[in-house]
C-alpha cells in the first residue's frame, strides 16, 4: 500500500508542470506570429497536442492507482508505459521536422528574439515611433507592401521588412499593432490573399493549379493557403474560384 501510494504521489506531482508547459506553448505561438509570415514549419499545436496527450495519460495512471490501492490490483504498467513510448516518438518525430524558428544570421536572430521579449511594453503603451513619424510611417509601409510585394517571398520575416522601410523591429511591430490593429503574421497573410484573390480570377492564370496560385501568392504550402485564406475569406480557394467561373 505504502509502494503504490508512493507512486501516486510521483505521478500525479507532474501535472502542474505539464500544465504549465501546456500554456507555455500557446502563448509562445501567439509570439511567433509577432515575427514570421510563415507558420506552418514551425507551428507548435503539436506540442500542446501532445502536452494535453500526457496530461490526459497521466490522469488515467493516477486512476487506476487509485483503482489499485482501494478496489482491485490490475495489471496496466504495460498499457501506460506504451503510451508514454509513443508520446516520446512522436515528440523526437515533430522536433525532427521542425524548421528554424529564428534565422541563422546572429543579428537578426538577437534583434528578434529582443522583440518578442519586449511584447510586454507594448501593454505599457511605450512609444516607440513619434507621432510625427507615425502617420509617414504607415503610409510608407503601405506604399512599399503594395508597389514592391515583398510578401511575396515566403521567408517573409519581421527583421527583413523593418529592414526595406529603414526602421528596426520593434518599431515595426509597434507600427503594426498600434497602426493597423494586426500582428505581423496577419498583416503579410492579408497582402498574400488579396493577391490569390486577384490570380484566381485572372483568365492568364485559369490554367494554374490551386498550389500554383498558392506559390504564386507568397505562401509556402497548399495547407497553410487554404486554412489562411478561408478564415479571411470564409471560403477556400477552390470554392471562391468555382464561384468567380460561375459568375
């Protein structure tokens, strides 16, 4: 009794961390949207996924010990230490496919990293851009996004655009949220889909495949167009085409 108590006690002491994981994550999510246009290399729902895969296996060991020690002695060690195997395969198995988050030039990476750290002074309403510059700011960013297109390149990151219009990260991120409301993900995604919107009804561009209007668009994977552009548009591609033909 004594042994099994034990045991509970050691299982069910990790909850708290996993939960704390758990959150971890989602909120780190939200930050790399703060840098990168492009998310679905290194989008991380896997590892909530499987941090609530663990929680929930956890809770089910911690039943049955409980089952064990007051009702029954079952034998389901095997059964759990199998889904602990699997948890720690797929883990290996996503860590494996996952791209960079960070670029590898060292000074882009410390001005990005800077930058998510310094998301909290953003709640504080510190300036970083002065009134004056603000409005010039904006239209300039406007006029560049929509003359040179450089959302069409699908490494598309903070630290390059903030680069082309002459400012430093922090300053374009604070642009973009207090500006036009949005993260960098969403500001680049929006240009991105205006632009498939406009090849999908081109007839030079009939011929070419969803994907192909996908590449053509700045995006680097049919998966990531259809989710992106149907939650801006509340269609996909292919139903939005279809009904452009159908006009």
């Amino acid at each position: 009794m004594v042994g099994t108590f034990a045991d509970f006690v050691a299982i069910f002491h990790n909850l708290p961390y996993i939960a704390i994981i758990y959150f971890k994550v989602k909120k780190y999510q939200k930050r790399i949207e703060d840098i990168s246009s492009s998310t679905e290399n290194i989008n991380l729902q896997w590892l909530s996924k499987l941090s609530l895969l663990l929680f929930c296996t956890i809770l089910i060991t911690v039943g049955y010990e409980l089952f064990n020690m007051f009702v029954y002695k079952l034998h389901q060690h095997l059964v759990m230490d199998l889904f602990f195997l699997f948890i720690i395969y797929s883990t290996f198995y996503q860590v494996l496919r996952q791209k960079e988050i960070y670029p590898f030039d060292e000074k882009e990476r410390e001005e990005l990293l800077s930058v998510e750290l310094g998301n909290e002074e953003r709640t504080e309403k510190k300036k970083l851009v002065s009134e004056d510059e603000f409005e010039n700011l904006k239209q300039k960013l406007i006029v560049f996004m929509e003359t040179e297109k450089p959302y069409l390149d699908g490494e598309l990151n903070l630290s390059k655009l903030s680069g082309f219009i002459n400012i430093n990260a922090h300053q374009l991120s604070y642009l973009l949220n207090n500006g036009f409301g949005e993260n960098f993900f969403q500001f680049v995604n929006k240009y991105r889909v205006q632009r498939a919107k406009e090849l999908l009804t081109d007839d030079a561009y009939k011929k070419l495949s969803i994907i192909g209007i996908a590449f053509e668009s700045g995006f680097n994977s049919k998966t990531s167009f259809n989710t992106i552009f149907k939650k801006l548009t509340s269609e996909t591609p292919s139903e939005f085409r279809k009904k452009q033909t159908d006009l």
